[in-house]
C-alpha cells in the first residue's frame, strides 16, 4: 500500500499508476547516468590510456607505460582500468570529494539492499543484491540502482520482516568497506596493500561479500516470533549508520574549505573542461544514486518522512538523513506491528 489514501473507487489504479511513474523516472535516471558517464569516459584522454594498455593484459607494459601496479586476480584488465580510476581520484582533491559522497551513500545503500532482499515476501531481482552491486562495478551504480533494484523493490517488496542475523551481518559488511575505502584515500599509494584494496574495492570482491548473507534468509512466516525485535534492531541500524554518515559529510566540507577558495572553484573541479574524467564520473555517479535513494524514500515513506530526509540534508548530509527516514519508516513498521497489525507498506 501506499502512504497516502488513494480515492475509495479507484485504489488499484492510483497504485499502479504511481508505481508505474516512480519506475519510469527511475529508469530514466539510470539510462541518463550511464550515458553521461560513457560520454565522459569517451572524451577523457587519461581514461582512454587506461583503456589502451590494460586492455592488453600485460602487467609488465601497464607499469612501463607510467601507470600503477595492479592485482589481476582481482579481476584482471577491468581491475587495471579501476586501478588507474581510483588512483587518479586519490590525487585530485575533487575526487576526495566526489567519492566520498557515494561513500557516505554506502551506509544507507548497502543496509537497505541486503535487508530488503530477506525480508519475507520479497520476490524478484530484489532478492539478488550481490548480482546488482556487481553489475554497478561494470556499469556504475547509478545505473544498475535506478535501472534494476528500484523497479523491482517497487514490484516486489516484501511485507514481512527481516531475521535478526541478516541485520546484524549487513551491519558487519560495512566495516571491511569502511576500512578499505579509508586505506584507498588515506594510505600510501606505493604500497603493495593499496594495489590490493584497490583491487577490492573496485573488482568484484566486496560485491561478493553479500554471499555472507546467504545463511540468513527471509523468516518462514510474515509474523514470526521474533519479529518484533527484528524491526527494533533495524530501526536502531538505520540510525547507528547516522553518525559515521553524518561525520563523512562533516569531513568533505572541510576538505572542500581546505581545498578550494570558493564555490566556482570547486564545481569547475568536480565538472567542466578543467575536471579530470574519473572525478567527472564519481560525480555523476554520486549524484544520481542521491536521486534515486531519494526517489525510493519518496515512493516507499509517508510524506513527514521524506520531509526528514529534506530538513537533515542541509545539517547532517544527504546520507544521514536518508538514514533517518528509513529509521522512522521501521518506527512506523513497529507502531503498525503492536497496534492495527501487520500490513505492507507498499
């Protein structure tokens, strides 16, 4: 069901209808994401180099050609490519910037992807998150979110809860990521350890990390025994992740202060003629996944909610506050639980 209250006569129809406008724009996000960042990708001369030698796949000439060391391993020409990527956002302040906002995006991101997909009732893609963070090392996030998770989470959301176990190891997945992310931009880039968590962080290795999850499915029932605490604890999630998410925001205004003079100077640096190509990507990256958490916050929370979300963004960032909303939805989910019984909310 939807938040609002849709006219007696024609609820399917309204339902639909919203359903339908909410995956159209979703899809348009996507499809506008990825030929954004193709566009960048094929204009950047940098990017074009990466591509001209790693596509080879020898590890030898890479190094001559004046590009970093890479772990094949990970993933082999694609990992050499992302190697370079991440290296040249590390030696940009923008890139700082540009990242670190998809970084802090993680933190609602990967909590709602890896519980939504056990909760009970849930069918579809929806239930396959590995597959879809995946294909967003290939493709980008902000085009395997908008185009394939939001349509299916406005399809096949589930009713029920989730299992207590899943909560707390989707909670566990975020410090390997946290760490990782945090040795990229603050380690040494001549070290052997930061070949490796580039590899990581941009192969398929922390996609994966969601097979973690697998011994934890959805509940048998839609209100089993331990429901209740299972809402408790992910209300309690959603707003444990505030505090890192809003520190990461406090940290890039700072970086931002330190870094650039004004506010020309700093939009010149994340887009337009004088922005690295990989910084211009991150940038459309991150700014499209917002929309679509946004978006999705929209289509699945009651307007005070959204309004949250609205109100925080300024203060604590746009991370944190989509943390809050999707907080209060599981207060709601609680209140509706110990009060009228359980019902969907989509």
């Amino acid at each position: 069901k939807l938040w609002f209250r849709p006219p007696p006569l024609a609820p399917v129809v309204v339902m639909g209808v919203a359903r339908c406008l909410g995956i159209v724009c979703a899809v348009a996000m996507g499809i506008g994401a990825f030929t954004a960042t193709q566009l960048v990708m094929a204009k950047d001369a940098n990017i074009q180099t990466y591509q001209k030698y790693c596509l080879k796949g020898n590890v030898t000439k890479v190094e001559e050609a004046g590009l970093h060391a890479y772990e094949p391993m990970l993933g082999a020409s694609f990992t050499c490519i992302l190697t370079q990527f991440i290296l040249a956002l590390v030696e940009d302040p923008a890139g700082m910037l540009a990242w670190g906002l998809i970084a802090t995006l993680l933190f609602p991101l990967t909590l709602l992807m890896y519980v939504e997909a056990g909760r009970y009732g849930a069918k579809g893609l929806v239930k396959w998150p590995v597959l879809v963070l995946f294909l967003g090392q290939l493709l980008g996030i902000s085009t395997s979110f908008p185009v394939l998770w939001l349509p299916a989470v406005l399809w096949g959301q589930g009713s029920g809860v989730t299992s207590t176990g899943r909560i707390w190891m989707a909670l566990l997945l975020l410090v390997p990521i946290t760490l990782v992310e945090l040795y990229i931009f603050f380690g040494s880039t001549a070290t052997r350890a930061w070949t490796i968590c580039a590899g990581l962080l941009t192969g398929p290795g922390l996609p994966f990390l969601g097979i973690l999850l697998w011994p934890f499915p959805a509940p048998g029932s839609e209100k089993f025994s331990g429901a209740e605490q299972s809402i408790r604890l992910l209300k309690g999630a959603y707003r444990a992740c505030m505090l890192p998410a809003a520190a990461g925001y406090y940290f890039l205004i700072y970086h931002a202060y330190m870094n650039y003079a004004t506010p020309k100077e700093l939009l010149e640096a994340l887009w337009g003629p004088k922005a690295d190509g990989s910084v211009m990507f991150m940038t459309v990256d991150s700014c499209v996944l917002t929309l679509a958490l946004f978006l999705y916050l929209i289509m699945t929370c009651p307007c005070s909610d959204v309004a949250l979300t609205c109100l925080l963004t300024p203060f604590l960032g746009p991370a944190a506050g989509i943390c809050a909303a999707l907080g209060q939805r599981e207060a709601e989910r609680l209140k509706e639980f110990n009060g009228e019984g359980w019902q969907s909310l989509l």
